[in-house]
C-alpha cells in the first residue's frame, strides 16, 4: 500500500529570488523520506490495512451471496414461471449495482480513511521542519523529494535535525489505531464483478 502524502515542505523559487536567495541560508530535505522515518507511519499504514481488510470481508460476502443467487436461479430457471424469472433477474441486477456502488464507495473511503491516519504525520513533520528552521536560522527549506529544484547553491540537508528533533517529540495520534482491530467500521452496503445474466 501506498499511502498518498501531500507535499509539506516550502519551495520557493519566484524569478526574480535568485539574488535574494544566495544572501539567504537555505537548506532540503526528502520529506518522502522524513516521513518514511516516522514510527507513526508504520502505525498509521497498519491501520489503514486493517480498515482495508474490514472493506473487503464485506466485498467478498455481497459477491458469494450474488455468486449463490445466481447459481440457484439456474438450478430452477426452468422450472420458473416469467414472472418468477423476471423478478430474479431484477434481484440479481440490483445486487449486481449494489456491488459495484459499494466497491466505488470503498475506494472513496479508504482514500478519506488514509488522508485522516497522515494527517497528524503531516503536521508533526512540518512542526519538526519548522522547529530545526529557526534554531538553525534557515530562511527556506526545499523539498528534494518533489524534484523541482532545477538549480541550486549548495545547502544544507537537515533531514536527520529534524527527525532528530520529531524523535523528542511526543507521538502524532492516529485516529483509529489503538483500536484497529476492533473499531473498523465499513461503510453500508452498496458495490463486484457483473454477475452473469439469466436467460
């Protein structure tokens, strides 16, 4: 799994800064990799395949129970009358769309689920950023993980300071994950695979 980060740290690089930035003192770091250091990332990553696993027991229910249906409609479409088919049929269709709207829902909500468990990494890590910034009187930190920094000077990587310095803070708290076995809730039914069409 790959968790989705929005991109914290400050890239500023305007045109006319070139001059103004060498009189600045500037320093980069990989945020990708920061936060790959983080201990609450691993929390948060297995909270987040827990909440996964509560999602797909409930897929692969609402798709053995449209597998089952379909298979006792075809033991007895013959002996059905068309008013009988039609309404199985219809039944078989709404499970079907059902299955589908729960599977695009899920999607949906594990990414909310996922950007909820960062969040709190995010804003430790950009807390940690700007703790090290002041105490080592940097003006800018650039973000080498995003790859837009076509030139520049010499800096300074403070990506161990700041680790360093989120290590003596306390532990961002992940919604959820002390009790992730536990406390899962899956969204309401609603989305599979096109089940077969009865004749």
């Amino acid at each position: 799994m790959k968790i989705t980060i929005k991109k914290v740290a400050l890239i500023i690089f305007a045109t006319g800064m070139f001059s103004f930035a060498n009189a600045q003192k500037i320093a980069h770091l990989s945020l990708d990799s920061l936060i790959s250091l983080m201990p609450e990332t691993k929390t948060a990553k297995e909270a987040a395949q827990e909440y996964l696993k509560g999602i797909d027991a409930e897929s692969i229910a609402m798709q053995s129970e449209l597998e089952n249906k379909y298979k006792d409609y075809l033991e007895k479409e013959a002996t059905m009358s068309d008013l009988l088919k039609k309404t199985k049929q219809d039944d078989l269709n709404q499970l079907q769309r059902r299955i589908e709207d729960f599977k695009q829902q899920a999607q949906q909500d594990y990414q909310r689920k996922t950007a909820e468990l960062t969040a709190p990494i995010m804003d430790k890590a950009k807390k940690g950023i700007e703790a090290v910034a002041k105490e080592g009187g940097y003006k800018y930190v650039l973000d080498t993980s995003v790859g837009s920094v076509l030139y520049s000077e010499a800096s300074d990587d403070v990506l161990m300071a700041v680790k360093k310095k989120l290590d003596s803070m306390p532990l961002a708290v992940i919604p959820g994950a002390n009790n992730a076995s536990g406390g899962i809730k899956v969204p309401p039914s609603g989305g599979g695979k096109t089940p077969p069409k009865g004749k």
